[in-house]
C-alpha cells in the first residue's frame, strides 16, 4: 500500500517532467510548417537548387540535404539554417533569394529533416 501511494505521488513528477520537456520545445518553435511555405520551398529546390544538392537532396556538387548524409543536421536552429540560405544559396547566385523564398526553402528542407521547433 505505500509504495502505491510512492508510485502515485511519483506520477505529478513524472508529467510535470514531460510538460517541461514540451514547453521548452515550444519556447524555440519558430517554425509551423506552413503548407503554403513548405510548397513554395518544394517548388524553389526542384527548379534552383536541385541542380546541386540532387532531386532527391542526396547531394551531387553540392551536400545531401535530407536522407541518411544530411548535412542539414548540422544546423542547430531553425533561423540558422534560414539565414544560411538566404545569405549563401544559391552558391551560384548568392543572396539572390527574397526573405520569403529563403524562409520557404528552409521550411521545405526543415520538414524533409522531419526536424520540429526551435
Ligand atoms: C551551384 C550549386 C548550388 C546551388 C544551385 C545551390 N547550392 Fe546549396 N550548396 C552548394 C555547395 C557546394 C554547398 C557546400 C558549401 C557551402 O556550405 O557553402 C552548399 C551548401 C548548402 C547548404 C548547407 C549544407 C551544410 O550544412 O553545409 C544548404 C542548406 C544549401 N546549400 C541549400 C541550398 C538551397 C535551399 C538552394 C536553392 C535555393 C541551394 N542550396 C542551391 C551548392 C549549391
């Protein structure tokens, strides 16, 4: 009987724990996967980026972008990953992105990742 009543005090803890966990991810989320975005980024890699990263994003001059060698892991931050493109993609023609094809590319590639938040 008491190490029920243990157990059952230990049960607030144990949820409290989780809704820490959850809450922290949501205090980084910037990112939704806006639908309309990730379309949009999906569109932008497979006519400018694709070229380079391969049609799949398995990489061909360029790294992987999704699948098992994505280097998008690297990326730590959802804004890191966006300000990257935005300055430095297209290699060919960097900084030729608007903020908004930018974003979409990042959303797209974020998604492909199946990162969430932060
Ligand atoms: C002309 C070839 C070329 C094109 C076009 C191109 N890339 Fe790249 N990309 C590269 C190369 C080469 C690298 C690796 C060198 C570097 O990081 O600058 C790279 C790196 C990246 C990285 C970082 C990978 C990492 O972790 O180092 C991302 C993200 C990326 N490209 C996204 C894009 C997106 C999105 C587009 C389309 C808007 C695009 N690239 C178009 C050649 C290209």
């Amino acid at each position: 009987m008491k190490a029920w009543l243990v157990g059952l005090g230990l049960l607030p803890l144990l949820l409290a724990g989780c809704g820490q966990a959850s809450s922290n991810g949501a205090t980084n989320s910037t990112v939704q996967y806006d639908a309309a975005l990730v379309s949009q980024g999906r569109t932008l890699f497979s006519t400018t980026c694709y070229v380079c990263h391969g049609k799949n994003g398995q990489g061909n001059t360029g790294p992987a972008l999704w699948g098992p060698n994505s280097s998008v892991q690297g990326f730590s931050q959802f804004s890191d990953l966006e300000q990257f493109i935005q300055a430095n993609m297209p290699q060919n023609n960097p900084g030729s992105l608007s903020p908004t094809q930018a974003l979409a590319a990042a959303s797209f590639l974020w998604k492909q990742n199946h990162r969430h938040g932060s």
